[in-house]
C-alpha cells in the first residue's frame, strides 16, 4: 500500500511517501527549486519522493492533502461574508486543491483519467498532530499542534492511542498563538515570512517589562475544564481583512499581510521600521513576548498533562519550533517525555496526512518511528565525484583528497580543531528547517570568536542569533542540565554554568543552547566525526549551522561546491572527499 502526501499550495510546500506503513523520503520543494519556505505545487519533491521509492504514479493508491474544505464551514462561511476579498482569494486556491489529481497528471505528463487514486483531505491540525504521533515511539501520548492558522483553527489538542488519534479541543480563528507571534515579529521590523525564530534569539537579550501589557494582548482561558486562549482583537488585522497570505506561487517566498493594528501601536509605542537600529526597548519587547507565548504554551500544556493523566507529549505546528519554550516544559508541567519531529512546522502535514491516511482511516496498526531526520536525496559515489571533477577547485588550487574513515575523521576533526569552518555534506538531506549533520557547516564551539567569524565570512546574519551546538548524545548530561533527547534541535537547555566558557561559541546569551543531540545509530558518520573532535581536544561538542548563504540548504553536491566558492569556506568534505581552499583564495 503506497501513499503520498502532498502539502500544496500552502508555506513548505513538501512531498513524502509511505509505503506499508513506513516512510520511505520526505522533502521540502524549497530544496529543488531553491526557494525559501516555497508554496506551490510540490511537483519537484513528489518526482523524488517517488524515485526514491522506486514506484510511479500508477504505483500510488492514495494521496493524502492536509486540507478539509469542509472542516469548520460554519466559521469559515461567516468571516466569507464579512471579509470578501480574503474569501475569493481562498476559494481560488481551494479550487486548486480540488484540482490536485488534475494538478499530478500535469505534472508527469499523464492522462488525468489514468491517475487513479484516491484523494483523502486531512484537517490541517490532525495533519499536523498525526505528523508527530504517528512517527513518535510512544504508544500513548497527549497531542498538541499550535501554529498560524490552517483550516481555521490555530491550535488542537488531544489523545493518541495506538494508531488512533482522539481530538480533545482546538481554537478556532481568528484566535492564534502563532499569529501573536507573527504580529508582533512585524512590529519589531522584522517583515519576512519565518522571521518569528530571530525574535526568539532576540528575546534572550532582553527583560520581559511589558508582560503585564502582553497579557493583555493574549488571554489565557483556563477556566474549570477549559483550555485555551483569546487575542485582545484591538490590537490586530487579521480577524479584519483576514491574514494576506501569497501561498500558492512556487517560485516565490510566501509573504503575509500587515498583522497588527494601530491599537498595538497605542499600547506598545511606535512599530520599528526594517532599517532602524535596535534598542533596548525592542528586545525588552522581543522578551515580554516570549515570556506570554511561554506562559500560554506551558500553561495549555498543563492543563493538557491534567485532563490526559499522560507523561508524554507530542508537538507540532509552527509554535512547536520555539525550542526556548520547548525546553521548559519538563519543569514547567509534569509531561516527562517530549516528541517533536524535524519539520513540525508546515512541511511536516505531508509526511502527517499519509499516516494520517494509514492509521487513523485505513485502521493499519503503527510500525514506523522516526527515530532520524535523513529522509531527502543523497546522491552515490559517482555523481560526487562528477561534481568535483567539474567544479575547477583543483585549477584554482584547493587541495583535493579522497580519504577513507578514520583518516578522513580525523583529518576533519583537526580542520575544526584549527578554528578552521568546515562544510560538512554526505548521505541523504535532513527533512525539515535544520541542518542535522547532513548537509551542515561545523566550526570549533571553544572560540568565543567563531559566532562573529562565521557571520562575516559565511552566514551574513543579524549578530544576536545564536549559533547551535551538535553534542554526542552520551555526553548530554555532562554539558547541559537537562538529558532528554534532541535529535532535531528542538529544545533549548542551560549549559551547565561550568561549562559555558569550554564552548561559548554555541552557547546563547542567557546562557541556553539549541541542541542536537547525536546517536552513532542515526549518523554514524557525524557521530565519529564528533567523536574524532573529541578526542583531539576533549570537548564532545561541535557548532553546527546550516550549509547555506541566505538561500535554502544546500541539497546537491554542485550547490555545496557553489556555496564553498562564494563563501570564505576553509575546507569542505562532500562525501569521501575533503577539499582545502589554499590560503590565498
Ligand atoms: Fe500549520
């Protein structure tokens, strides 16, 4: 049995496929068509999936869209009548969803009549709790999915048992944890689609003195048997003219429409403009947000351990990736076990509407869990070779060596060790936002320097966003105060105060790090070459970031070669192969 999940016209446009109740690849379009957080119609991502899967579109028997027209139509046909251009404009890409068959037989030249499968639409929030329970290694766990909107709900929460999810409670829009965190992102001048996660860096440089007035702005409604929360409308346009999104463009960036109102402004003071500088006032604000999206979060979260009786959580939606609250919950609520998968945010309803498909409607029992993040493209040998041979490294003088385990460990790790940036590519490209030790930049976490070296030379980045720290999982406890696992790099721990200075370069501010913590099972590769590290300087720990330039990470080899030339990349190991830049270039 073969399903495919789609996430079209919609943010992270994204493809995956599972085959007998096992995933076999998932992938973001972004990484093909090399456009951030694209919408669209995933044509590039499905294509692979398939071949990764050896199978063609006759092969698949249903197709899986985290999309339900249907869901909350009563809302739906109320803000239709108040709001009528935001309703034309999401008829237009509902139409598009109806046409996602016709849309696939475009796509591989085929005759519509022949595509054969059936069609499945999947809730947006049950796609998105289904894409962390379904690949979770819980057999029974509370399910919470916080994020924008999708469907006209923001949040949804409740119970998996087994392959059955059960839903508990959602709030419906215009209401959104996600969009609070959008809205004021924008007033902190920061305007570009995804920006919120540089505010949550930001906010560590500040002191939350303006909570009483976000408190205001969100109401938390937990009342005897309630949960969930109320915006403070005033303050937003949203709930108005309905939130401006451009989802259904391939090639472009998704954008969002003005979220917040003059009534903010009255609250809070005047928004700042993209090129002012900033002050103290805005981080002041950056961390009063935090603190309230903490305060709700953790607060939806207890009542959630308290209603449920369960020690386990699965998380999912945008609000998922904010790994600073994340890293709360084990003393902020008394869930014990946390599961976040790599793309929790939009990205992930693909691989969430095909488990979606299998458990909760086909009634399959769960024999899946995603225990790593390596669910892209790889490429052999061969093809590696090809991109080097044709790169013309070797005429412009970089040194080009083909090396076997250990001696390439070993070779990397002292490049790191040097205080040398190495760019780290092999295997299949990690799935979801973050690179995990596929497709990486690796530098030495000891130098407190390394932060600013790495923004001037490769990553061109605002300076108060924190860099993220790759640790062998064994030694977890040794560095941070908490040991639960993070293989994806979705909570944030304090270092331990004794070990901030042996690795300042990862470690933010108020003194957390976004952890990834490596098993030799998923990477045995970045493993050893952690490993190597440690052994040269007695510090199990790398700064990991992802290997791009203000561009999606890299996928192919050629587009590693491309951002080692433009980049002041000292050295880069693609496959077997280590390459040095000489000196001079
Ligand atoms: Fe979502």
């Amino acid at each position: 049995m073969n399903i495919l999940g789609i996430n079209a016209y919609h943010g992270n446009a994204s493809a995956a496929i599972v085959c007998d109740g096992r995933l076999v690849a998932a992938v973001e379009e972004e990484r093909f068509n090399r456009v951030k957080y694209a919408a669209g119609f995933p044509a590039h991502a499905i294509r692979y999936c398939l071949k990764a899967a050896g199978l063609t579109l006759a092969e698949i028997d249903h197709v899986a869209v985290p999309r339900n027209p249907y869901a909350r139509l009563a809302t739906k046909i109320l803000y239709a009548l108040r709001m009528p251009s935001f309703a034309r404009e999401r008829a237009k890409v509902l139409v598009k969803f109806q046409g996602i068959p016709e849309a696939l037989a475009h796509a591989f030249n085929a005759d519509p009549k022949k595509i054969r499968v059936k069609c499945h639409r999947v809730e947006h929030h049950q796609a998105h709790l289904a894409s962390s329970f379904y690949c979770s290694p819980f057999e029974r766990a509370a399910l919470l999915s916080a994020d924008g909107l999708g469907d006209f709900a923001s949040t949804m929460w409740g119970t998996g048992t087994g392959s059955r999810i059960t839903i508990d409670g959602a709030v419906a829009f215009p209401h959104s944890l996600g969009l609070f965190y959008s809205a004021i992102t924008q007033y902190l001048g920061f305007l570009k689609f995804g920006d919120e996660y540089k505010v949550m860096g930001l906010a560590a440089y500040g002191h939350p003195d303006q909570l009483e007035a976000f408190r205001e702005i969100v109401h938390f409604e937990n009342g005897s048997g309630r949960n969930g929360f109320k915006l403070g409308l005033g303050c937003f346009l949203h709930h108005r003219t309905g939130p401006e999104m451009s989802w259904a463009e391939a090639d472009k960036t998704p954008t969002l429409g003005k979220l917040f109102s003059e009534g903010l402004e009255r609250r809070l003071g005047p928004a700042r403009a993209a090129d002012q500088t900033l002050e103290q006032r805005h981080r002041n604000l950056a961390a009063s947000l935090q603190a309230r999206l903490e305060e709700v979060y953790l607060g939806m979260l207890r009542k959630l351990a308290e209603s449920t009786k369960l020690k386990a959580v699965c998380l999912a939606g945008g609000v998922a990736f904010n790994c600073v609250a994340n890293g709360k919950i084990f003393d902020a609520t008394p869930f014990e076990q946390v599961y976040v998968q790599p793309a929790a945010g939009d990205g992930g309803l693909s691989v969430g509407a095909a488990f979606y498909v299998w458990n909760q409607i086909l009634g399959e029992p769960r024999s899946f869990m995603m225990d790593h993040a390596y669910w892209g493209p790889e490429y052999s040998s061969e093809e590696i070779r090809r991109a080097v041979d044709s790169s013309g490294l070797s005429q412009k003088g970089c040194a080009i060596a083909e090396l076997k385990e250990p001696d390439l460990m070993k070779s990397a790790a002292a490049i790191i060790a040097d205080g040398k940036i190495l760019g780290w590519f092999h295997g299949r490209a990690e799935w979801g936002p973050r690179a995990l030790g596929n497709r990486s930049i690796v530098a030495d976490p000891r130098r407190p320097e390394m932060k600013e070296i790495l923004n001037q030379r490769i990553k061109h980045r605002e300076i108060f966003r924190p860099f993220a720290p790759s640790i062998l999982a064994e030694a977890t406890a040794d560095y941070f105060e908490k040991s639960h696992p993070s293989p994806f790099m979705t909570l944030a721990y304090a270092v331990r105060p004794e070990k901030r200075a042996q690795i300042p370069a990862p470690t933010h501010v108020d003194g957390t790090g976004r952890l990834q913590t490596v098993t030799r099972e998923a990477n045995p590769r970045y493993h050893a070459l952690i490993s190597a590290f440690r052994d040269l300087t007695g510090v199990p720990v790398v700064l990991n970031t992802s290997f791009n330039d203000n561009e999606p990470i890299v996928c192919h080899p050629e587009e590693a070669i491309d951002c080692f030339q433009r980049t002041q990349m000292d050295a880069l190991v693609l496959g077997d192969f280590l390459i040095t830049r000489p000196a001079e270039l």
